[in-house]
C-alpha cells in the first residue's frame, strides 16, 4: 500500500483513528504500537465497530481487503499526513517553546479565527502522533492553521516540521524544562531551534520577541528572513505593548507599529508571564491584516482552561490554577507574578518538577529560595524532591510536605481562607486533588 493509495482512501473517509474505542462509522483505524500494546491486535474489534478500513504492519492479522499492509504504521501516518499537507495552500504556523505553547496557540486561534476559518491543535496532540493527527483533520474549507509541536529530546522537532511544513513559525521561549531528555538547557536551545532552522531553509516567516535576547540571536545566527518582531520594546516592527492593570486579570494597551495607533484590551488571563504570548497573538493577527478591534474580540474573548493559568473564584479564596505542568521556568514567573499581585494575603502552594534529570535536587532548591525572596505570606511546598530540599527554608514561614495526601490532611485540618491562592506543579503530582479544600 502507497502513500498515494492510502491518501485516495483517506479522501473518501477522511477520519482518522487510532482507538478502538473512539471508531465512527466509515473511519480509518491506524493500529499504532506502543510500549505495552499492539493495536494490529484489535483491528477485527475496529472493523466490527464500523471503520472502513484498518492500517496494519503484521500480515499475521490481514483477514480481507479491509485490512491495509504497510511496513510500519506509524510512519504510514506519518507520510500520509505529510501528503495531505502538501495539498493545503493555506499559511500553516508552527509553534513550540518551553512555556506557554498552548496558551500562545489557543490566543492566535482566537484571533485568527474572527476572520479565519481556523483550524489548531486540539488538547495535547502535539507529538510524533498528535501533529499528524492535527493535519489530517484540516479541510480543503479550513483557511489558515496553528500546529503546536512538543518536545522532550533533540530531532523532535525537526521531524514535526518535516510532517507540518510551516509556512510561518514562532517560539514562544527557550526555558529549563525536559532536561534529562534535552541533555541540559543548551539541548533544549537546539531542540527548539529546529523550528527555527526549517523557517531558515525554506526563508519562511518567523515571528520573534525581540525582548527575548536568546531568540533574537537564534534567529539572527541562522540568518532568518524575513523576521516579523513584536515585544515590549518601541522597537518591535509591528506590535508593542505593555500590561495597564494586573487585579489579577490583564489589561493591556498595544501599538500597531505600522499606524502607531494605540488600544486596549482586557483579558480573562492572569500572570505578567502571558504578556509576550498575548502580544504573539495580537502580531499574528496583524500580520494577517486582521482589523485591531477584531484582534480585541478575540484576545478578549478567549477564557482559559486546561488549568493553565486560571482564574477560580470559591466562597472564601481567588485560586490560581496553574498545575497543568511545571518547570523552573515556569515556577519563577509565576512565583514572581503572586508576589506583584495586590492582594491581603498570599499563599505559595508549589508541587515537585518531574524530568529535570541530575539537575533535580539544584532546580528545586533554586525554586524555594525564589519563593523566599517573594513577597508572600505563606510558602508550601509539596512533593519529595522539595521536601528533600527542606533545609533551605529552616527558620523561615515555610511548610513542607512530602506527598499530597499529608498536604490534603493538613488543610482539612486547618483550612485556608481569604487568600490569593496560587497552585503550580508538574502534572504527574496531580495538584487538583486540593481545590476542593479550598
């Protein structure tokens, strides 16, 4: 079975899946392998369910003409996406950076999408699976698209843009997180920097914060062009902007450069962090011609979710719910950010960072000594690597539990009230277990 065969099929039924459980009527089953599963062995349960045909690489289990050989499954899909892709005559902008991916990515979906028929990634299909899964799910209709790519290791990266093509790029930021698979932040300044290095060799459009030094002078050393700037800075070419209230949601006030015509905006995001994403977005829609109050429309409009940076409001505390995932990148902004908030009292509840590799023990001490230096009232810290790092705050208002079942007892036990609450940790911690308590 070709690339251009299957793509023929895929015409005629252009739903993909890779779960059994997720089959519609008609739809193409991939039968991926994972580390503990092979699906070639659920393609007959796929067939039954109603998919019009299965992708397989085991001959062992093709029963009809239903069932689709190829040597290697993934790369199938991987191809076909690829092949779709190249059929798309549509800007296609691909994003990545260490912090703030999604929100970035769901901004310019909202902004594009006022003008736009606009097609982004859904949740996290933002892997070597969920990238080509994004692509097959843009239409001929669909008239621009976002493509958030991840990475944990060098090469990722490349490969994403290989599948999804770019014809605009953007990198949100390069920050410590991933290390044990990077190899260290200069690993995760490469990885990122394939994004980069794809916009260079086809001289596509990136859009870069030029008050980011370390992606100004990625861009600059790979010789981009042309590089579309937007920041803080008077000197960005195409956007500026600066925050005007933070209560704890944003307000900003930005200038379209080309006019020099100023607006606002308020938002239903929180943290100083989102500033740049928020200006990414705005750039976009610029970029794209996109009318100033429709850009307001849709930065304004767009309400967080996922537990990223969100807003909750219970009978007695203002939560910040940003457990979503965690690095010290993102520990530092926003630890800085609640420090910056007026409020009456102000609670730290910080969760351990997974995956930071032999540098562990070094980032958390450095996010406890952060919070030390931070105008808040209470400090709590929860997971073993913080708690093996208790020494660093001995003496000082800081309270240390070593899993969250002990943290949840002891609120239960003397709860907290009337607070700015801000509750960050790496997803595998699973901070949302404490929301209720409060």
């Amino acid at each position: 079975m070709t690339t251009e065969q299957l793509y023929q099929l895929y015409l005629k039924h252009p739903v993909i899946t890779t779960d059994t459980r997720k089959i519609t009527p008609g739809s193409l089953f991939f039968a991926l392998k994972g580390e503990k599963f092979d699906a070639n062995t659920f393609t007959k349960q796929a067939i039954e369910a109603g998919a019009a045909y299965a992708v397989i690489d085991n001959p062992d289990y093709k029963a009809g003409d239903q069932y689709l050989l190829v040597e290697d499954v993934l790369f199938a899909l991987q191809d076909l996406a690829r092949h779709h892709r190249r059929q798309l005559n549509i800007p296609v902008i691909g994003l990545t950076g260490t912090n703030g991916k999604t929100t970035t990515k769901e901004l310019m979906n909202s902004v594009l999408s006022q003008q736009f028929n606009t097609y982004a990634t859904q949740g996290n299909l933002n892997n070597h699976i969920g990238v080509p899964l994004t692509i097959l799910s843009i239409t001929q209709e669909h008239e621009a698209a976002v493509i958030e790519m991840g990475a944990n290791h060098q090469k990722e990266i490349e490969l994403l843009c290989n599948i999804s093509q770019p014809s605009h790029g953007l990198i949100t930021n390069v920050g410590k997180a991933h290390l044990e698979g990077f190899g260290g932040v200069e690993g995760v300044r490469k990885g990122k920097g394939e994004l980069y290095d794809f916009l260079g060799r086809h001289q596509h459009i990136a859009f870069v914060n030029c008050d980011d030094p370390v992606l100004v002078n990625m861009a600059l050393e790979r010789g981009l062009d042309p590089i579309v700037y937007y920041g803080e800075s008077d000197t960005s070419s195409l956007v500026s902007g600066k925050i005007i209230e933070n209560s704890p949601l944003l307000t900003l006030e930005w200038t379209d450069k080309r006019s020099e015509r100023n607006h606002a905006v308020k938002t239903q995001l929180t943290g100083e962090y989102n500033l740049s994403n928020i200006l990414a977005a705005i750039c976009i829609g610029l970029y794209f011609d996109i009318d100033p109050h429709r850009i307001n429309a849709g930065i304004s409009g767009y309400q967080p979710k996922n537990n990223r940076s969100q807003i909750m409001q219970t009978a007695t505390n203002t939560l910040i719910c940003d457990y979503y995932n965690a690095n010290p990148s993102s520990m530092a902004v926003a630890i800085e950010n609640l420090g910056r908030l007026t409020a009456k009292h102000k609670v730290l509840i910080l969760g351990d960072m997974f995956e930071m590799g032999q540098e562990s023990a070094a980032e958390h001490e450095a996010v406890i000594k952060k919070a030390l230096e931070t105008d808040v009232d209470e400090r709590i810290f929860i997971g073993p690597d913080f708690a093996g790092r208790r020494a660093v705050g001995a003496g000082r208002n800081v309270t240390f539990y070593t899993t969250v079942e002990e943290a949840i007892a002891a609120f239960k036990a003397h709860p907290i009230r009337n607070s700015t609450v801000l509750i960050k940790g790496s997803r595998g911690m699973a901070l949302e277990r404490l929301v209720e308590l409060f």
